[in-house]
C-alpha cells in the first residue's frame, strides 16, 4: 500500500506529529525504527541517483524563530499575503524545538558525500539566495558540462546528408 507521506516528510513533519503510526503499512514496517529506516531508504536513493551521473545538493533554508513569525504576521497583514497563511502556521510553530531537532536529525541522517546538505542562513532572502547560486555555480563549474563531440567520421558525413536533405526530389 502507498504511504500518504514522502520518505522526507516523515522525517520531519511525520516524525513530529507521529503520522508514520497512522500509515496503512503492514506490520513488519513497524518491527523497526521507523525514522532511521527513512533516514537509510533516502541515501540508497539519492546514491542510485548519483551513481547514475546525476549532481544531488541539498538546501536547508534556515530561518530563525523570530523571522518565521515575522513572516507569518506579514500574511496576515498584508491582503496580497493573505492565501499564503494556513493555521498550520501557527499550530505547527508550536512545536519549533521538535521541528528543529527532527531537521537537524535528518541532516545528519542524511548527509553524504555523493548527496551532501548545506543549511543555508536564510532570514534574508536575498543572502540565502546569494549563497544558493554561489554554490550552485560551483557545483557547475567542477562539472565542467561539455556538448558531446561529433567523431570525426562522422563529422565529414554531415555534408553528405546535407546534401540528401537539400536536394529538390
């Protein structure tokens, strides 16, 4: 049976409020820790990911108590802000010291060096975005992405099927 949650939801916001407990799984799935067993099924899968050439990088955008409710008055406040507010919101923000140990338990969970984390500082959008980029264009610039090269025969062919693909029939 499919699970409601993402193996990442419940690491955090699972783990926090107990959803895994009402998940339609069979009773093996509970013989063990559930969290940890998460915590291994995403490293297998960002290591498949990455053993199949593909970057992973992580962000965890952190922001400070005293920013989130700055932030959640602000949708209140401001009507052009207002469809983002939910009364999870609040709810939720209740259970911050929960929240923060269940991302930092994940973050080292799941850190590796083929799908490593970076907590990026992020009560000003504007340096968490500048740090995103940063290392993005650093990812990119190890990568050194290249067009493929034609082989050299194959090359010298192209001007004859130009040639097919020109020619009136």
């Amino acid at each position: 049976t499919m699970s409601k949650w993402s193996h990442k939801e419940d690491v955090h916001f699972g783990r926090v409020n107990k959803q895994y407990k009402n998940q339609n799984m069979p009773e093996r799935f509970f013989d063990c820790n559930v969290i940890k067993r998460r915590y291994q099924e995403i490293n297998k899968l960002e290591r498949y990911i990455y053993d199949n050439s593909i970057t992973v990088l992580k962000f965890f955008l952190h922001i400070s108590r005293e920013e989130q409710n700055r932030r959640f008055l602000s949708r209140i406040d401001e009507n052009e802000k207002n469809w983002k507010f939910s009364t999870s919101d609040v709810t939720e923000r209740a259970c911050w010291d929960d929240y923060m140990q269940a991302y930092e338990d994940a973050i080292n969970g799941t850190a590796t060096k083929h799908a490593p984390w970076f907590v990026i500082p992020a009560d000003k959008k504007w340096y968490a975005r500048t740090l995103i980029s940063e290392i993005v264009k650093n990812t990119m610039k190890k990568m050194d992405p290249q067009y493929p090269q034609l082989p050299e025969e194959n090359v010298a062919l192209l001007q004859d099927y130009r040639k097919l693909l020109t020619t009136k029939p």
